[in-house]
C-alpha cells in the first residue's frame, strides 16, 4: 500500500505553502511518492532539495534509504513542520519552541512598555504579535 489512511481518509501528501509532507506505510511507497514528485517537478521546472528533505518512522526502524535527485534523504528522530516538532516512533509533539518564541516576544513587549503600561495597547499588542505565533500549526498538534 502506497498511502496511509488516518481513521477513513487515505492520505499520501500533505502540503502547505512550499512545505509538502508525503506519507506511506513502506519504504517502497514513499520512494514512489519521492518518485512522483521528481517527475512533476522536471515537468514544472521545480527543484526539490534533498538537503532540507528528511525521512522518519512512526514505528519501528529506520530500514531503508530513499532517495531524492540521486542524493540519499537523511534519516532524522525529530522533524520540524509547521513549527511542530514531531518525534520518531511515538509520533508525540514537542511544542518547547513555540511556547519559547511566544514567552520572547510577550516579554519583549512588556519589556517596552515597563512600569508605566497601557494595558490595552499590552493587549492588542500580544494577539497581534504573540497570539499568531502560539496558535500557528495547531492543526497539527493532536
């Protein structure tokens, strides 16, 4: 089987913005989709980068490589998407980055204002400039 189903929904790529995540329940599958995409991207005149491209498992061992332009795709135990760090095997989510950007930029703007605050510019201030950061990917935290 190429795809992965998650609950009745089969799914083989996931993609936002310039970001594309392809899922697969082998390592031959996953070579196909890498596969794909390098035949569209000849066509289209797109580059994928096998440096910035990373494989891991959920569930069991690494064993096999892919891939990509003639270059093996590294296998990594942690992989950053949407700001989200998923980890290998378990599949939980490290949210520690996030969380440390929000609390830099709250303290940044709390930091400006000192002593003397005007407590609803704090306020627009955070949901303009904190709130998108903490909230950003968290489609994908479950």
């Amino acid at each position: 089987m190429v795809y992965v189903s998650i609950g009745s929904l089969f799914i083989g790529c996931v993609l936002y913005a310039d970001d594309i995540v392809m899922l697969s329940a082998s390592c031959h599958g996953l070579q196909q989709l890498v596969n794909i995409c390098n035949v569209y991207g000849t066509k289209l005149d797109i580059k994928f980068n096998s440096l910035k491209s990373q494989v891991i498992t959920f569930g069991g061992h690494n064993p096999c490589c892919q891939m990509l332009n003639g270059n093996q795709i590294p296998w990594v135990n942690k992989v950053k998407y949407l700001g989200v760090h998923f980890c290998c095997n378990t599949g939980h989510t490290d949210l520690s980055d996030i969380c440390r950007k929000f609390y830099g930029q709250f303290n940044s703007i709390l930091s400006v204002f000192g002593k003397c605050s005007n407590e609803m510019a704090a306020v627009h201030l955070t949901k303009t400039y904190c709130l998108p950061t903490l909230v950003y990917g968290c489609e994908t935290w479950i």
